[in-house]
C-alpha cells in the first residue's frame, strides 16, 4: 500500500512538472531582441505544438536553403499569440486552430491577407496502447474511474474542440462524470501528448496525428462521424509586428509548397480537402452545423477550468 501510494504521489508530481508554467522561460530569447532590430537573415516565428514535429524538419530545411535563421516558439496557441503580443516581436504566427487565428485578426495582430491554410486536423480519442481501459467511444470516458486530460480550453486548440464535442454530444449528466474524471488541463498539445505517453492518464482528447507522434504509447479510437462536430486546420498569417516581411512571406510559401507538404504528409497530416472527406460526412465546406474551421466560442462555465481543477 505504501509503495502505491508513492507511485501516485510521484505521478502526480510528473504532472505537475510537466505544466509548470512556460511563458517567461519561452519569452526569454524574444524579449532579449525588443530593444534591437532584427538580423535581416532571421525571422521569428509564435507556433502552435500541434505542428511541432514536421515544422521542425520543415524549419530545418528553409534554413539550409536560404541561409538564414528561424527562432521559433512552440506551445499552446493562446500562449503563444499571447507571448507575441506582450512582446510585441515576432514575424510569423501559426496557431494550432482557426479559432486562435480568428483571435488574432480580430485583435489586429496578424495581417489577414496573408492567411493560407496548412494542413487539416481531425479530432478523435487516444488511449494508451493496448487500451487497458477498454475504451472503445467517447461515452467510455462518462465511465468512473477514467482518467483524462484535456488541452485548457482557452488556450489550447486540441481542447478547444474537446469542449466543443462534449457540450454537442452529452447530457448534463454525462458532462458532469467528464468533467470530474478530468485530472489534468495541459499547457500545449504537446503536453497533451505526453501525459498519455507517461500513463498518467487513460486517455485524451486529442488529434487524429498524435498517435504518430508516440506509436508505441499511443493508440487511437476514431469518434464517430456524427460526433465530429468541426474539422480544424492549421493556418499561418504574418504578424503585424514583422520586421521582415518580404523573408516571412517566402517562409509561408515554402509552408505551402509540395516540399513541405510532403514532409507533413510524412507525420500523417492531412493536406487536402480530398483526405478530411473520408474521415467525417462533411462534404463540402459545412452540413448543416458542421464546419471546417470557424470558431467556437467557449462556453464561460469551461474558462480558467483548469485553475479550479
């Protein structure tokens, strides 16, 4: 009993360190520039996690080619446009979600003319491998005993549309069991990831691609078409603040060309309209409630969750 209980208690202390917050520590190399101009060979980007493994590759690759340097921010997509707008720094903006981008241009801190959409991103379940649990559909995770992690709904775009699922598809009832089986809000989808590769949960809600990201730790289980409520994508605009436009504009359109692609393609990302129609019913830009991004606005009983958690 005594050796359980400390297995726990260290649990929850990964748990913990793995959400401890990053905005100054991330804020660190922006924040040493604000009072000097930027290189002309180097752009800074604010990213969403959920693109983290190819746009690592990716990043690498533009940098050989053009012979410049790239700083580049990951986290949560709130986390980071906040970051960009507290610094007021930055070239490039590349949310997780629409709904952070939309965020963005209505605060006026991206040029809206500059939008592309990257790839696509369907929600599903993960589960550690094997299942243990047995959770088979999105109602398994109303079962007690469940433990779940969720991306903080205001900041994170995989939480974002976790939210969004339960509040379409569950009773009052069944959002009350979620929501108490909910052991952890993450700071990123990233993070989102990891608790489950760690076993500190039993699932997440999640993107279709963060299997990928661990296989060995991490299986999926497709919702059912009818509970995909909305497709994400991931867009990219450059930021207001831009000191080098010109070399921002030639990293969008590297991100957008048949090279990049297929490296997302490599991460089993979805980068056509063509590949999101055989994962969901929607066919064509929306059925009835059913969107291809957009923005869903966040019930206030789900903001600052995590901090009542």
């Amino acid at each position: 009993m005594i050796q359980h209980n400390a297995l726990n208690y260290f649990n929850y202390f990964i748990l913990i360190l793995l959400n401890i917050p990053f905005l100054f520590i991330s804020c660190n190399s922006i924040t040493n520039h604000q009072k000097k101009e930027y290189p002309d060979n180097k752009i800074y980007v604010f990213c969403g996690a959920a693109s983290k493994p190819p746009m690592e590759e990716i990043v690498d690759l533009f940098k050989k080619k053009k012979e410049i340097d790239i700083e580049i921010t990951y986290g949560g997509s709130g986390f980071v446009l906040s970051q960009m707008q507290l610094t007021e720094k930055g070239d490039i903006y590349m949310p997780g979600s629409s709904d952070f981008m939309e965020k963005a241009k209505k605060s006026g801190l991206v040029l809206p003319e500059t939008e592309k959409k990257i790839v696509y991103l369907i929600p599903e379940i993960n589960v550690q491998k094997g299942n243990p649990k047995k959770i088979k559909s999105l109602k398994d995770l109303t079962r007690p005993n469940i433990r779940i992690a969720i991306g903080q709904p205001e900041n994170v775009c995989v939480g974002t549309y976790a939210v969004e699922i339960i509040e379409n598809t569950f009773t009052p009832s069944e959002k009350k069991q979620f929501k108490k089986n909910i052991i952890n809000y993450t700071e990123s989808c990233e993070k989102t990831a990891n608790v489950l590769s760690l076993k500190l949960v039993d699932a997440v809600m999640a993107w279709d691609i963060f299997q990928y990201w661990d296989t060995t730790h991490i299986e999926r289980i497709k919702l059912n078409k009818h509970e995909i409520v909305r497709v994400g994508y991931v867009p990219v605009a450059i930021s207001k603040f831009t000191q080098n436009k010109q070399l921002a504009q030639q990293f969008i359109d590297f991100l957008i060309s048949k090279e990049s692609k297929n490296i997302f393609k490599k991460y089993h990302y979805l980068t056509n309209i063509e590949e999101v129609y055989n994962y969901t019913d929607i066919n064509g830009n929306s059925i009835g409630k059913k969107t291809i991004g957009g923005i869903y606005q966040l019930p206030a009983k789900w903001v600052f969750q995590s901090n009542e958690k």
